[in-house]
C-alpha cells in the first residue's frame, strides 16, 4: 500500500506544473486556400472582315464575320493557403 500511495505522489508531482499552466491566446488565423493566379493573352487567328455572299434564291447578302482569337493561358503562381487573422471563438 505504502509502494501504491508513494507512486501515486510522485506521478502527481510530475503531473502538476502540466495542469498549473494557464496560457492566453494572443492570436487566432483560419487557413484560407488563395486559387492560382494565370496570365492570359490572345492571339489573332483570323481578323474580322466582311463579305457579299449569294443566297439561294439570287439575293446578295453582306456578311460580317467577327474576329477570331486564341486564348494563351499560363499559371504565374500556383494555387496556396495563407494564415489570416480570425476573430478567437
């Protein structure tokens, strides 16, 4: 009994400055994912232009035609998360 009640005031010992301290919370941050950031140009495939063109039934008809782009997409910085400032709960 002496061996019991001996260990148990040792292991409190040790135990007790782990439940004696009390901290404060200084700050608290959410983890926020931020997407990818790309940089876009285009380039000119066909250029806007205008025709006449024949209908079926002998009518000539003008015709526009709307510029034609192709969209070049590369990634300047790659998709992360960032800490921001959050109100403690």
């Amino acid at each position: 009994m002496k061996k019991v009640i001996a260990g148990a005031a040792i292991l409190a010992a040790l135990a007790a400055p782990a439940f004696a301290w009390e901290g404060q919370v200084v700050a608290c941050y959410d983890k926020v994912w931020v997407p990818a950031k790309y940089h876009t140009s285009k380039t000119l495939i066909m250029a806007a232009h205008t025709e006449w063109e024949h209908n079926a039934n002998g009518q000539m008809v003008k015709m526009h035609y709307p510029a034609v782009y192709k969209e070049n997409k590369s990634m300047a910085a790659p998709g992360h998360y960032v800490a921001v400032k959050a109100p403690c709960s």
